[in-house]
C-alpha cells in the first residue's frame, strides 16, 4: 500500500485538485446565498493569501524583488483574477446553479486559446478548432437550458452573464499571467496577484459592511471560506503546479477536465440539484471540447513548450 501510494502521490494528488476545484463551485453557493460578493471575494483571498505566503517561503525561502512593471501586471491579475472574477463569480452563484456555472465556466480553456492564438501567434490545428466549437455549443446548449431560440432572442438570464463575466475575467488573467510567469514561478506569480486582489477587496468589502456582520457567520459560511481559500486556491493551485513539475502540463492539465464533473456530482450530493437533460448533453459537449482544444500529435508534442488551459473556480 505504502509503494503504491508513494508511486502514484502526484496523480492522487492531481485527483484532489480537480476535486477541491469542483467543491469551489458548492462553497461558492453557499456564500453567495449568505454573504455580498465583494465579501465573499475578500474573505476567500485574505485566507488563501495568508496560505500562499507560507507555502512560498517553504518552497523558495523568500519573495523576489519586482520593478514597476512587474507590478502594474500584478495589479491588472489582481483586478482581472481575483477582483473582477470572483465578484462575477458569487454573484452569478446567487441566480444559477452550482452545476450550470461550472459548465458554463468550462468554457475558460477554449476562450484562453483562441485569445493565445490571437495575441500570441500559438499554433492552431484542427483539434483546436473542433474543441473550441465542441465547447461553444454546450456552453450554448447550458446557457440556453436546451433552448438556443433563447439566446436568439437575448434572453439571456443575469446569472448566466455574470458567470460568462468569470470567463472573461479568468481568460484576461491567464493571458495576463503567461507574461509575468516568465519572470516569476506560477506560484509566486499567483500569490502575488491574490495579495493585490485581496488589498483592492478592502474598500468595496468594507462598503459591504464586512465588519459589522462579521461575527454573525455561521459555520456553513466559514466552512465554504475554507473549502474556497485553503483547498480550491491555496493547496489545490499548489498541488496542481507541483504536479506540472513533476509529469508534465499536458498529464497535468487533464485531470482539470473533471472539474465540471466533481462540481456536478456535489451538487446534486450536497446542494439537492438536479440534472437536467440540455445539462449532461452541454458537459459532454465542453469537456469533450476541452479535451480537443488541448489535443496535440505525438510526433510534434514538445512537453516543455505545451500550454495548459487551467479552468478553476
């Protein structure tokens, strides 16, 4: 059992990450039912600030220096990654399901390539181009609940825009972050971005009146506090770039298709949401996609250049 668990630790690893990706959408529910989003961002990031720090100067001892533009970057991932997303995020939790937003913001590693193919001349093949029409489709399909005559008409519901907002935002912000990540370690670079995310929360947080009802949380609330800041932020992004180091961003970056999966299934366990049928068909569809877009021939793979789409919540 100990050889076993000791050969397979960074793949039972990478299991959890998907896992503690999918519960975000769960705890994110919760929280927006109870708490304003803004709030909901900034307890998120204080706890998964406080987290990153610790595991940075376990890894590398220190933080590096940053000149001026290093830090504008810093700030436009915070604004896009942390602020913008996650304000998209809770508030888009508080119309739709935890299921339909999952699959909707599965939709983040197809709108990451094409904005790669654009802005950075990345290669484009057929896979990529089927994978992204297979992910567009489902999305429609969710979006649509199986009706696309709805977005004809643009009726589109807020809880849907708000979480193709997310898309937006996280889109920006691995764009972004593919940038800065030449200077810095993914880990240092997203711990950067969540302590400037968490200070630009303060104001609107404050304005929300975080301080005042801080003491009437209940344990369901911090409870998903935790679930967001520690295991979906902090351990999973950690244990995911480990991951990366240890057997690739292409093995790697697989295990983020089970993320809509995970969220669904927990769903429906804890939060009593059903499956519809436009549901399933849309899933298959955006995974399928995922999977595609991120699809490349052995005979010109060259792991260390590969791209991973990271899709979280």
């Amino acid at each position: 059992m100990k050889t076993f668990l000791k050969n397979n630790i960074t793949y039972i690893k990478l299991s959890m990450v998907a896992l503690f990706f999918g519960s975000t959408f769960i705890a994110g529910r919760i929280m927006a039912a109870n708490l304003p989003p803004f709030t909901s961002a900034f307890l998120r990031f204080l706890l998964a600030s406080f987290f990153l720090v610790l595991f940075v100067f376990k890894i590398y001892g220190k933080f590096p220096r940053i000149n001026f533009q290093q830090f504008l970057l810093i700030i436009a991932l915070g604004l896009t990654g942390i602020v913008g997303y996650n304000f998209f995020f809770f508030s888009g939790l508080k119309f739709i399901t935890a299921s339909r937003a999952s699959i909707i913001i599965s939709l983040n590693p197809s709108v990451i390539t094409i904005l790669s193919i654009l802005i950075f001349k990345d290669e484009f093949n057929k896979f990529k181009l089927i994978g992204i029409i297979f992910s567009l489709t489902g999305a429609l399909i969710v979006i649509s609940k199986g009706n696309l005559q709805v977005i004809l008409q643009g009726n589109i519901g807020w809880g849907e825009l708000f979480i193709l907002g997310c898309v937006i935002c996280w889109s920006s912000f691995t764009v972004l972050g593919k940038i800065i990540m030449k200077d810095f370690k993914p880990i240092i670079a997203i711990t950067y971005a969540c302590i400037a995310g968490t200070l630009i929360l303060i104001l609107p947080t404050y304005q929300e009146g975080v301080l005042q009802d801080f003491g009437q949380y209940n344990m369901e609330v911090w409870l998903s506090v935790f679930a967001l800041g520690f295991l979906g932020t902090a351990l999973g992004f950690t244990w995911f770039y480990e991951g990366i180091d240890k057997i690739g961003p292409s093995r790697a970056g697989i295990f983020i298709n089970f993320v809509p999966i995970f969220a669904t299934l927990m769903a429906i366990i804890i939060l009593h949401e059903k499956l519809s049928p436009s549901l399933i068909i849309g899933a298959i569809f955006v995974v399928s996609g995922v999977y595609l877009a991120n699809y490349q021939l052995k005979n010109i793979r060259i792991e260390k250049e590969e791209e991973v789409n990271v899709n979280v919540g």
